[in-house]
C-alpha cells in the first residue's frame, strides 16, 4: 500500500514539474509545404521543404496568441516554380492533458506569392490576407515545448496552400 502511495505522488510530482510554462515563447518549425496553383498559364502542383519561426505569448493554460512567418519553400513543376511566404496571426487554443497539449488554431494569414517560368520571369504574382487554420500536439517539458502539427493557408487564386511540420518552442517568461 505504501509503495502505491509513493508511486502516485511521485507521478503527480513530475506531471506537475512537466506542466505548461505560460509566458512569452520562441520557436522554428520545419517540414513539408504544399503548394497548388491553377491559375491560366501558371499551374504548379508540388511539395517543398518549408519552414517557419514563430513568436507567441500563452497568458492562460487554454489560450494563446502566436505569429509566424512561413517560407513555403520553392514549389517546382516542371518549367514552372513558385514561391510562397507570409506572415500569420492565429488565436491558438489547447487542451493540456498532462505534459501533453493537443491545440487548435485560427488566424490570418498575410502572404506574397510569385510563380515564375524558368529564365523568363514572373508568369502570376498575388498577394492578400486570408484565412488560417491548424491543429496539433504537443510534448513539453518545463520551458522546452516539441510540436507536431498541420496548417492550412486557405488563399485565394490558390487551389491548396498546406504545411505539415515539427518543431521546437522555448517558453522564457
């Protein structure tokens, strides 16, 4: 009887050491960006490495706000390529469950895309602010945060705009 006793203090303990940080956090993330366009003569469909940086403030264990910018990376298809960046703004909301948070996220998006046909120059440019949307874990341990989780860039003139990532988050007040 004792050493259960023992042993669920023990596992409350560290699930409490484990809990969020909330402050001020900092982050990078990396993966795969997806890029669609069918716009006249620029239609591009194709994957490239993406990565963003993230910066966010979570005041409440439930509630965050965080920005972004994300690099799409170089989407190519055959004499074609485009290129994807923004920066984004999203209300994030989690459900911490132990050292473990699944959250969800809603927010803008300000983006600049260009397709281009090799050597000849830009074929399609758009720029905007639209709407965006994830969801996620993620695993912390005291102020160090990893993250898995996929966005959603719904921008118009653009079939499909998506990033699946990991990353890392640091919480520092």
């Amino acid at each position: 009887m004792r050493k259960a006793i023992l042993a669920t203090a023990l596992v409350m303990a560290s699930t409490g050491a484990m809990a969020a940080d909330n402050g001020i956090y900092l982050g990078a993330s990396i993966g795969d960006a997806n890029v669609e366009i069918d716009q006249g003569l620029a239609q591009v469909d194709s994957d490239d490495t993406g990565f963003k940086f993230i910066a966010g403030i979570r005041p409440l264990d439930w509630f965050g706000v965080e920005a972004s910018y994300v690099n799409f990376g170089e989407a190519e298809d055959g004499i074609l390529a485009a290129e994807s960046d923004g920066i984004t703004g999203f209300g994030v909301f989690f459900a911490p469950v132990g050292p473990v948070d699944v959250f969800a996220k809603v927010g803008l998006v300000s983006f600049d895309t260009t397709v281009e046909v090799d050597g000849f120059g830009d074929i399609y440019r758009e720029d905007g602010t639209d709407l965006a949307y994830g969801i996620g874990v993620q695993f912390r341990l005291l102020s160090l945060g990893v993250r898995a989780e996929y966005e959603k860039f719904d921008i118009d003139d653009v079939e499909d705009a998506n990033m699946l990532s990991i990353g890392v988050t640091y919480t520092f007040l």
